[in-house]
C-alpha cells in the first residue's frame, strides 16, 4: 500500500507517509491511550487516495507507541470473496433474445438473395446488426455463467504474450508496449483462455484510454507480491494470491465518479461502451480465484489494473 520498504520507512513521521481527511484522527494520534475504530477514512498515501479503515490502540508494555491498522476499504470490497449473486437476469435475457435473433438474420440472407445488388446493402446491414447483438448477447450469457471454466498450471507469461499478439492483429500498433516480466515466477493456477482473454480486455481498454495523448504508452508488469498477501476464501480456506500481472496506461483516467462501480455491470466511461467488458472480466478472474482491482496514480498520470492470481502447487 505505501510503496516503501521497512528500513526507509522507520524512523520518518506518520503524516509524511500517510495524510488523513479526518482531522480528529490526528487528535486521537496525540492520545497515546486512544483505541478508536474509524471507518472508510480518506487517505492520501503518495499521490494516491484511497479509502481506509483505520483502527489505533496502544500497545501493551510499551507506553506512549501505539499501533495502527489501515486495510484499503476499496481493496476488500474487490479482493475479498463477496458473496455475490449469480447474474441470472442477463442469462435468461440472453438466452429468449438469441432464438428470434437467428430468425432475423435468416429472413434478411433470403430477402438479399431476391433483391437487386443496390437493395442488398439493406439487408446486410440488418444481418451486421444482428451479429453485433448477439455478439453482446454472448458477454451477457457469459456474465451470468455460474459454472466456472476448468483451472490448471499456466504460463503467465505465454498467455500475456498470445493476448498481445491478438492485439496487435487487430491493426493495433499506434500505441507502444513495453513488458517488465519477472522471469523467475512460478506457473499459475488459472485457465489459460480465459486470462488471455482477460488480458485482451485488459490491453484494449488501456488502448482505448491513452489513444488521444501525445505519447501513448502500455506497460506490462508481471511480478511476485511477497509483501501484500492477498487472500480470497476457496472452500473455507484461505488462498494466497501472491503472482501479479499489472496493465498500465498513461491515459487520462477514469472518471473519479466511475472508479468505485467499474467492475459493475453496464457501467462504462466509453461513449458507447456497454459496461459489460470489465464486469466480465472480473467474473473470468474470480472463477480463477483471483482478484482484480484498479489504481489511479494521479502524480505520474498512469492507470494501473492489477490482477492477483494463486500459485499452482
């Protein structure tokens, strides 16, 4: 979360690391006997803000120290297991729409075989219409797939490199990639589909961000989070997520309004987004047991999506 190592951070001021919102807090800092519990605090730590809970009580035998707990409200809310609903609604929506869409496109191909070369025009456009919503209708059904695809050991690395290669098919290649891999990781558990497509989401949504600026960049990092274990309930257990891929644009960000709900369904900053990209993207992450979240680093003018998945024993 601070981003400093242990020996540079003793020794230096709370408030040099850490500024809170709430002024009462620093009060409470001067009480050495406090023991407060403070909720969804906003906290700048660095150039970025985040949401803390903040829980300070003083520590036993040693008078006047007192120890501080700050867990990131937002990161919990992402990496921890959550409950949530099965997405029945988009399933079931999916599912009655689709059959009347084929029939839409069957009667426009036998209209266009009967109508002059001038007519057809008509006609495939009722057929591209109809393929680009079934196409939507296919990311719907998918979000509300309760059946997790099939998880084993995966090469990280590999399915990072076929998701760029997929990009940079699609005649994307105004916008500079750079990898900062870590070789010595050890294989994943995950389904290797299912994160190259994750991270094909991943990389055109950063393309999509920092299209418009002077120097477009993208910055692939991969790498072994030894410091932030983070865990997610699988069967009971806890599960430690320590391997990270990193997407990072230098793009102009996410609208702060949007930033706490972008993982929601039908939630988009595109003008003519669905909101369906990353809503399914999290679903493919959490089936692997992985977690997803998102950071703004306002200072730098860099976005970060950071996926953290489990190691395969």
């Amino acid at each position: 979360m601070i981003g400093i190592g242990a020996k540079r951070l003793v020794g230096r001021k709370l408030n040099d690391v850490a500024q809170f919102e709430e002024a009462r807090f620093y009060e409470w800092l001067d009480r050495a006997e406090s023991q407060i519990t403070a909720l969804s605090v906003k906290t700048r730590i660095g150039a970025v803000e985040h949401k803390l809970d903040l829980i300070l009580s003083p520590v036993i035998n040693h008078p006047g120290w007192q120890m501080l707990a700050m867990n990131d409200v937002r990161a919990t809310e992402t990496l921890g297991e959550g409950d949530e609903p099965p997405l029945r609604a988009p399933a079931i929506l999916a599912h009655e729409i689709k059959n009347p869409l084929s029939a839409i496109r069957g009667a426009a191909q036998l209209l266009g075989r009967k109508l002059s070369d001038g007519d057809k025009a008509l006609t495939q456009l009722i057929a591209d219409e109809v393929d680009r919503i079934a196409k939507l209708v296919d990311r719907m059904q998918s979000l509300g797939r309760e059946q997790p695809e099939p998880v084993a050991p995966c090469n990280l690395h590999e399915a990072v490199r076929r998701a760029i290669n997929v990009f940079r098919a699609q005649g994307d290649n105004d916008v500079d990639i750079r990898e900062e891999f870590d070789p010595s990781l050890p294989q994943v558990l995950g389904n290797e589909d299912a994160l190259v497509q994750v991270l094909i989401n991943l990389i055109s949504n950063a393309r999509d961000a920092c299209r418009n600026v002077e120097r477009p960049q993208i910055i692939i990092r991969t790498r072994f989070v030894s410091g932030l274990v983070l865990t997610a309930l699988r069967l009971g257990r806890p599960v430690k997520l320590p391997i990270e891929v990193r997407v990072s644009d230098n793009g102009p960000g996410i609208d702060p309004a949007l930033r706490d709900h972008i993982f929601e369904p039908f939630v988009s900053s595109k003008k003519n987004g669905q909101g369906l990209g990353l809503a399914l993207v999290n679903k493919l992450v959490r089936d692997m047991d992985g977690r997803i979240s998102h950071e703004r680093d306002d200072t730098e003018g860099w976005t970060h999506f950071k996926v953290h998945l489990p190691v395969a024993r």
